[in-house]
C-alpha cells in the first residue's frame, strides 16, 4: 500500500494552512486568497511527486524555510493610522499633571500606571507611576530605575528621568512605544523578517544585561516594546530584575521563585530552586521565540486559567516529555522534586511541537528549552545560530 493510503484529507488541510502562514508572513501585503492559492499549489505538487510521507514532509517544510528568508519590499507594516506624536487629538485639552508632565492614562497595571505626556519638543515620553512601599518583594521600583540605568543598550529602553513624589510616588519616566510584541504577534502584523530582527534584538538585550550579571526574570513578548513592526525592539520592565550584590537584590542562594509570568517560567524554578541563573531567562526567551514563530503564534505551555504551577509542569511535560534523573541532573538540587507523581510522558518531536515553523527556528527554540539549565544556550550562542543569518 502506499503512504497516501493513510494520509487523509486533514493532513493535507495541515499542511496547506502551514504553508499559507508562511507566504504571508513572506509578504503581509498578499491577500489571504493569493497565500493560499500558491500553499494549495505547493502542497499539491509534494503530494504527486513525493514517493514517501518523509519526502512530502520534507518538501513542505524546504517551502516554509525558503518563504522564512523572503522578504518583499511590501512587507513593512505601515503605521499611518496612529498619530505622528503619539498623543490623540481628542487628548489636547485634558490630562492630570505628574511632576511637571501633563499625562493621559495609558495602562494601569497592578504594581504601576503607565502614562503618554508630549513634552515642548514634540516628544512622546511614557510616565511610569509607581507606589514602592506598596510593592511586595521581588517587585522593586528604586532597583529597577538603578539596573536600568546601569544596562544602558541600544535594545535596552532608556530611562529619561526619575522623580520622587508627594504621597510616596516615584517615577520612572521613558521614550513612548508604540507597540509591544505581543500586540504584534496577536494581531498577527509581523513578518518572518521582522520576527527575526526582533528576536535577535532580544537576544542582544540578553547578551549585554547578562554580561553585566543581571537577569531580567520576566522575559515575555509585552516586555519587548517597539515604536514600528520594523524595529529596532527594546527590552523593558526591569521591575522584578535582580543582581548579585545590588541593595535590593536577594542573596544568590535564595532568590525568590515567585518570578516570571504563568507559562513563561522555567520548570527549575516550579520545583523551589532559588540558586537559578541566567538560563530562567533562556528559557522564557525559547518561550517567546516558540510563540513567535508557530502558526497562530499560540503559547507554548499552558498553565492553566488560573495560572497554576501544577498545571504548566503538566502542560511542558506533555510535551517535553517527562524527565527522569538521567536526562535532568539538576533534579537532586530541586527542593520539591518528587513531592509529586507526574504521568509519564513521551517526548514529543519538536515538527510536532511546532508544525509550520521554519527547521532553523524549530532548531533554535530547542537548544533554550532544555530541562538541564547550563545545556541551554546562552545569548551570544543564540545570535550565532543560523536561523539569524537569513
């Protein structure tokens, strides 16, 4: 019998629909129609001419790594329906004076406020509000303006001002962004190219904040900001960042493991080790660069609707397959392994964890999502993989 004997018409519709993402992360300006039209094409002649499933995989995915190095020319979002400066006309006349910045409400998150404010220049700044005795550990508004400061980079947000307030306020004030990645990736407004240049920012970000002894420990993609889908990124929220020997940091041995956001924290720390690194952060990264490549750019792990710890080891040993003392070392140093029996999972192929994906992206993702933390790559090996060299 032959292969397509039990190849079925829901494999074919897999197939094309990766393909179809492909072309038109290739060029955001095509039609839906005209992406899908030359997926139908593609797939349709890997499936006459290949003689095995492997060469028909094989074939499809050569197509999605080749869309991956293309970019046409049309391909840069445009940003003409926002405001030249940031601020909407409607906003003119209102605002609430912080400091001497005239602000317009932004975002308001649990520990801060994020404010817009045009300064006498033209300059859209983001006001940053926070209450620092109200914050609990690991969140640190004073540490965060100090490392900040110190990791100074063309991929790190600059921070403008600090300003103490009546009422114990302090704050922080930034360049205005427009964007985050995960807007971006969301409203699925990125190229293949773009996504790239955007990793590879993050990385660089990595690479000198770490270089320098500081772990962000809350990477994920709406920490990335961006004034255009184009670049350059920036990496911001250094609100739980740490470093060995800073005033507000913890001891090296006993870092709080309360750090990250649900299923962007590595499993080291969701067993209680506290004496972690700079790998927590390879690990979020893989996360990111996982959901950024993926058709529908859909999280990776799932920690459930309540953001449970048991429910995100289940969700990455699912998929990673449930590790065992051989192939993750590092469990005799984890406080809390063993306290709890986990179904034994195979390990999944990572063409089934990522369909769609280019094989360099695939390849990528997984040498930072690794159980053994010092086997994971770090930035620098990161930036030198080929899927950057497209």
């Amino acid at each position: 019998m032959s292969w397509k004997d039990y190849f079925g018409f829901t494999d074919r519709l897999r197939a094309i629909q990766s393909l179809t993402t492909a072309y038109q992360q290739a060029n955001s300006s095509a039609a839906f129609a005209d992406a899908l039209d030359q997926a139908k094409q593609c797939e349709n002649r890997a499936y006459e001419n290949a003689i095995t499933k492997e060469e028909y995989d094989s074939i499809c995915q050569r197509a999605i790594d080749t869309a991956e190095g293309e970019r046409s020319p049309d391909s840069i979002v445009s940003d003409s329906h926002h405001s030249q400066n940031g601020i909407e006309e409607s906003e003119a006349s209102s605002g609430e004076c912080i400091g001497r910045y005239k602000c317009f409400p932004h975002f308001a998150g649990l520990h801060s406020s994020i404010y817009k404010s045009k300064i006498s220049d033209g300059t859209v700044l983001a006001v940053k509000v926070t209450i620092p005795h109200m914050m609990t550990a690991p969140h640190d508004a004073y540490r965060e303006a100090r490392l900040l400061r110190e990791a100074h980079h063309p991929n790190v947000v600059a921070v403008t001002e600090t300003v103490d307030l009546d009422g114990g306020r302090f704050v922080i004030v930034f360049p205005f962004m427009r964007y985050d990645f995960e807007q971006l990736l969301r409203r699925d407004m990125v190229t293949a190219a773009q996504t790239r240049s955007i990793l590879r920012d993050l990385f660089l970000a990595l690479q000198h904040i770490h270089g320098l002894g500081i772990i962000h420990r809350d990477i994920k993609p709406s920490n990335i900001l961006l004034n255009s889908p184009n670049g350059p990124a920036y990496l911001a929220d250094f609100g739980v960042a740490w470093k060995d020997g800073d005033v507000g940091s913890e001891e090296a041995s006993e870092k709080i493991t309360d750090v990250g956001t649900t299923c962007y924290r590595p499993p080291e720390i969701l067993f209680g080790y506290k004496a972690y690194g700079k790998p927590l952060d390879l690990w979020a990264a893989g996360c990111v660069a996982a959901e950024a490549i993926t058709v529908g750019h859909r999280q990776l792990f799932d920690s459930g609707p309540v953001g449970s710890d048991l429910s995100l080891i289940f969700s990455i040993f699912k998929l990673m397959g449930t590790p065992d003392e051989q192939r993750w070392p590092e469990v005799k140093s984890l406080p809390d392994w063993g306290k709890v029996e986990f179904h034994s999972f195979p390990q999944q192929a990572w063409e089934d964890i990522l369909p769609g994906a280019s094989s360099n992206g695939r390849d990528l993702v997984s040498r930072l999502l690794c159980y053994e933390s010092n086997e994971r790559f770090t930035a620098a090996e990161a930036l030198n993989h080929p899927y950057f060299a497209a």
